[in-house]
C-alpha cells in the first residue's frame, strides 16, 4: 500500500503492484533486470558493486540491520570452492508479513537483487528458504523462477555473460526458530533446525560447511533499486546509517492494516496516518515497533519518534523486522504479554536450558496472573527469569521471549499490579480470558 496524499512516500519495491503484474513480462515493463543487464554488459568489477551497497546505506531489513555491504564483504573472494547464497524468507514473527508480499507481487525484483549479490560475491548457487506456512507465495516464487530461466536471467552465462548463476526454492515447515541463520542452514541441508554454536560465522562456514552469505527477502528486493538510483539518491532516500526505503507491516487497532514503504526516518505519526489512524476514533496505548519480540514502546514516546533503527533504538525499543503493532486503550496489557509468552514457549526449539526451560516459567506466570491466582512476588519474579535468559542462548530467541516481558514490566508495571490485587483487568473494556 502507498501513501498516495505524501509525494515523499512513494515507494521503490512496492509500486506500481496491483497483485495481478508479478510476471516477468510485467517487470520488465518497470525497468526489471535493467540494473543485472548493465553490471554485467559494463562488466562492473565485483568490488565497485559492493562498494556501491556500502555507499548507499542498505541495511539488513530482517532485523538485526547488519550494513548489508559490509556483510558481503566479509565473503571470501578467493575461496577455491563451492560458495552460497541464501535469501531468508522464513517470516514467522507475529506481525510480520511483507516478506510474503514480495514473493507474491514482485518475485523478480527478489530474483534481481540475488542474482546482482551472487556476482558481487562470485557466487553461483544459491537457496531461497520459505516459511512453510505461506505455500501459495512459495509457489508463486516457482513460477517466477521458471520465467527467469527460461528468459536467460538465471542459469549459466546470464544474458550473454560469462558470469553463472542458479537459484532455487526451498519450502521449510513452519518453525519460527528456522528464521535463525545458523537453524535455517540446518533446516536447509536436511537435519533438525537448531542454532549452530557460533564462531564459525557462516561467511566462513555456512551451508555444507562452505562459505555462505544470507540476507533478508526485503534486503535482497531492494538491491535493483539501489542501482537504479545510485547509492547516494538512495542514501538520500532515508538518513544518515539509514539508506532507503523500508516496508513497514501494521497491524493491530489501526483503520487499515497493511504493509507500507516509506523512507526511513518518516515519523511513526505519518506512518499512522498511512494506515488510516487508529480504529474507531481510538486512542493509542502503545506500540511495539519490530515485531513480537520488540519490547513495547508507549504513545506518548512513540508519537515523538521516526521509524529507522536509530531512532527506535533511542526510544528503548528495536526497529526489527518492521512489523508494527499499534494497540488502543482497551488493550489489556497483561493479555497481550499472555499471548506473546505462549509463542515463545511453544516456538522454542530446547536447545538451551534457559530458554527451554525459561520460557515455560515466563508463560505460566503470566497466565495465572491473568487468571486471577498471581501474587506480589510474581513481578519481580518475571523479572528475574527475563533477566537468566538473556545473553545465554546460542542464538537470539531467548532475548525475544525476555524483552517483551521486561519492555511491559518497564511501562506497565501498574496493570499487572492492578491484576494481582483486584484479580481482573484495569482497562475498561473487559476482554475474555486466553
């Protein structure tokens, strides 16, 4: 969706979509693969592309915001063997889901944007891993894949070339932990998706134990982009460390809930005004700004702070994935934390005791203080449990069950408190049990 009323909002990956023009024959009307053809015709050396990447400011779009050329940097030009490239598109925190839209309305900006990565890196095989949730995207990417080939944009001498590339899809299970690097690797060659001990990092031992590089669905998607306006446009595009436009997924108690691509550093109050304001004349609460695992962000600090990692980082919370869920004043924020707990316990994977065993406490104590059976003690309680998991996970779920729950602590100590001692809910409008 665009915010048709902002000049400055228009957007890169998403426009022009209209769910129907996924096709090649419809990107290639938008200027697709001009920007493959050109690096390849003017035989661009692998060193100015990455250069450009770096230049331009993108950053990772699946969460953590790692500077994606400095990533790309860090492949092994020199490796005398087999290289990968791997695009993430197991998206499977709550609230998110752009990465899907990609797939579904613009496959072949994903394909584009892999393909220009893979010659920067001298790469000629890589995976798409696809949450196994999201099948008919899944066979959406298949199709768009088969145009590719056969039109001479995948395979080997792309587009006249000596530069060879193949791509292929690969369709997961539906585990949130397989949005971790390391388990999606895991995943991907056949075994149980757990998290990898980490170092070996996977630039230097990644999928079948050889150099890989993985990046987001959205990071890839906005690559062709990139080189069609030159890195300082885009640059120019957000802010400073901030290059770009960056597709925001709302959701919650707003008029309409949908995925928006603005510029990075627009206000959070514009981007609300995108989704038509909140639902019902309602008034905002709170928003948690990057996905589930995001600790919750209150109106008055959110309605004074721009949507870029810098800011949201400044706000006590994380820009993440960008799925932001935006609650009005009859959210009980008790209930809220209740469900996000259940996720987490059921989503984690028992590699770790902490946060196998973490996790199980943070929703059990949270639901009796839900149900009415919570005492005094459980806050500081939930606290202490929060504070055993983070940090001592091999990878970053156990801090993504522990940072909501000291992120509602922080802002709203006062309704769980109110919970324990009147045994119902502090909002007005009362809500029925989990």
């Amino acid at each position: 969706m665009t915010c048709v009323h902002e000049r400055h909002l228009q957007p890169l990956i998403l426009a022009g979509l209209n769910g129907e023009n996924w096709q090649l024959k419809d990107y290639l009307a938008r200027g697709g693969y001009q920007q493959l053809k050109r690096i390849l015709a003017e035989n661009i050396p692998p060193e100015h592309v990455i250069a450009e990447v770096k230049a331009s400011g993108l950053r990772g779009r699946g969460g953590a915001g790692f500077p994606t050329g400095l990533k790309w940097s860090f492949m092994p030009r020199q490796f005398p063997g087999q290289k990968y490239l791997v695009c993430n598109s197991d998206e499977g925190e709550p609230g998110t889901f752009k990465d899907r839209d990609i797939l579904r309305y613009n496959p072949h900006a994903l394909i584009e944007g892999m393909a220009i990565a893979a010659y920067a890196m001298g790469i000629t095989v890589g995976y798409n891993y696809i949450h196994g949730e999201i099948w008919q995207a899944y066979e959406r990417f298949e199709q768009a894949l088969e145009q590719a080939r056969a039109a001479g944009y995948l395979g080997a001498n792309i587009v006249g070339s000596n530069f060879s590339f193949e791509l292929y899809a690969h369709h997961g299970y539906g585990a949130y932990i397989c949005g971790e690097e390391t388990a999606l690797l895991e995943s991907l060659e056949g075994k149980k998706g757990q998290p990898r001990f980490k170092p070996p990092f996977p630039a230097s031992f990644g999928l079948y134990g050889k150099p890989t590089t993985i990046n987001n669905t959205e990071t890839f998607a906005a690559v062709p982009f990139l080189f069609a306006l030159g890195a300082q446009k885009y640059l120019e595009l957000g802010k400073p460390n901030n290059g770009g436009t960056k597709i925001f997924s709302v959701s919650g108690d707003v008029a309409r809930p949908g995925n928006y691509e603005v510029p990075l550093g627009t206000s959070f109050a514009t981007l609300l005004a995108c989704a038509g304001g909140m639902r019902g004349n309602g008034q905002l609460k709170a928003v948690i700004p990057g996905g589930s695992s995001a600790p919750i962000v209150p109106a008055e600090i959110m309605l004074q702070t721009d949507m870029d990692y810098d800011s949201i980082a400044q706000a006590g919370s994380m820009l993440g994935s960008g799925a932001v869920i935006v609650m009005d004043q009859t959210r009980c924020m008790v209930r809220a934390l209740l469900r996000l707990a259940y996720f987490y316990y059921e989503e984690s994977c028992g590699q770790c005791t902490p946060c196998r065993e973490g996790t199980g406490w943070l929703y059990r104590v949270i639901h009796r203080i839900e149900h009415g059976k919570g005492v005094p003690d459980d806050l500081e309680l939930l606290n202490s449990i929060a504070e055993n998991i983070m940090g001592r996970t091999i990878c970053a779920l156990g801090d993504a069950a522990a940072m909501p729950v000291r992120g509602m602590l922080k802002h709203y100590w006062h309704e769980f408190e109110h919970h324990i001692e009147h045994k119902r809910c502090l909002v007005a409008q009362p809500v029925e049990s989990f």
